[in-house]
C-alpha cells in the first residue's frame, strides 16, 4: 500500500529533521512562517503547498523532486555535510553557546 503524497510530504519533512538534526522552530525560521505552522503541516492540520515543498527542497538542498519521492529518497539526497553526526550541536544548540546559553 503506498502514501498519499501528503503523507509522504510530511513523513520526507519529519526524516529530512531528524537526518539534520533540526527543530521544527529552525525549519520555520529558515521559510520565513512560524513553528506553530509548520507544526500544523506536520501534524495534518494543514497541508504542505507546493511553494512550501519548493522552500523546504531548497533549504535542505534537495530537488522538490526528491523531497516528493519521500523520506528514504529525500534523505539520500542529503550532502554530508547537512547530516547530523554524533556530538554535532545543531545551529539554535551552537548559537545559544555562543550567546553563553541565553
């Protein structure tokens, strides 16, 4: 049985995180909308548009393409260097010590 392609969106979505090491607040800082709505993208409440796919492709540095395949393909797509590795803080972990932890 396959996804429908919103549920692909957000399955490519939560894996392309996690992969990263991102929080949902990064995500929405980066496309300029506030986590709240990423959350209701990520939960269903709302859907991911297709100017939204284009912004999250380009954020991870993925084709749309790759990120409309799903998480595997979407993942794959990764460079090396935006996957999280052990001990690897994330950018908002790295910029609170930078800011001394506020």
């Amino acid at each position: 049985m396959s996804m429908a392609l919103d549920e692909l969106v957000r399955s490519a979505v939560a894996a392309l995180l996690h992969a990263t090491g991102e929080s949902q607040t990064e995500l929405a800082a980066a496309l300029g909308v506030s986590q709240a709505q990423v959350s209701r993208r990520q939960s269903g409440a709302a859907g991911w548009s297709l100017a939204d796919c284009d912004a999250v492709a380009a954020h991870y540095g993925i084709t749309a393409h790759d990120l409309l395949a799903g998480p595997t393909q979407a993942t794959e797509a990764l460079s090396v260097e935006r996957r999280r590795t052990p001990g690897r803080q994330s950018v908002r972990s790295r910029s609170a010590v930078a800011d001394g932890g506020a």
